[in-house]
C-alpha cells in the first residue's frame, strides 16, 4: 500500500499534532505543505466525493481568508464548482489536516475518529 497522502500547514499546531499522531502509530504518509502546494480543482472534487462529507466541511472556517472575504455566506449560496475555485484558489481556505488515502479522505484531526478509521 503507497503512503497516505498528508496535506498540512508546518506552522499549524493542529497539524503538527495530527503529524505526530500518524508517527505514534506507524502510519506512512507523504507530506504536503497545503500553502505552497494547494490542491487544484480535481484533486478536491475527488476527496470531497470519496470523503462523503458537504463541500462546506472543506472550508477553514477560522482562516483569516474565510472570514475577510464573508466566505461563510458565500458557502451557503454558491455552486459547487464556484467553490471549488475558490478552495483551489489558496490552500489556507482548506480546511486542514486532509488526509488521503485509497479509499478514505479525513479533513481535520480529531483523533478518535482517526483512530477509528485508520487502525
């Protein structure tokens, strides 16, 4: 099985409690830093569908960016591909840590469910 993919920002605490986490419990992931390598358009389409969850779970909703640009109301208004620009327009809008892997998507950390899923 090929590495979870892992996309973070360095500089998140959460993130880094997440990244901790995975090597506490040998799970291989590869790195991505979510701010210098946003995902595109396709990428988030494909998680958002394998994920289950509402594209509006994918939004930072503590970001700077989330609340300077009211994206709160915008989420409830707009069409799924308007927001998927805007998701891939800069990957501190993603609400994160993503973790990817062949047949599971898991947007933020919480650890039990992580526990759950990928144990």
């Amino acid at each position: 099985m090929r590495p979870a993919l892992f996309l973070c920002y360095p500089k998140c605490s959460t993130c880094r409690k997440a990244a901790k986490w995975l090597e506490e419990n040998n799970i291989e992931v590869a790195s991505r830093n979510i701010a210098t390598d946003n995902p595109d358009e396709k990428e988030l389409s494909v998680w958002i569908e394998k994920s289950g969850l509402p594209i509006a779970r994918f939004f930072n909703t503590s970001g700077n960016i989330y609340k300077e640009n009211n994206l709160k109301e915008k989420v409830k208004t707009a069409s799924e591909e308007e927001l998927l620009g805007i998701l891939a327009s800069n990957g501190m809008v993603v609400k994160r840590p993503v973790l990817v892997t062949d047949d599971l998507v898991l947007v933020g950390f919480n650890e039990e469910q992580w526990s759950e899923k990928l144990k």
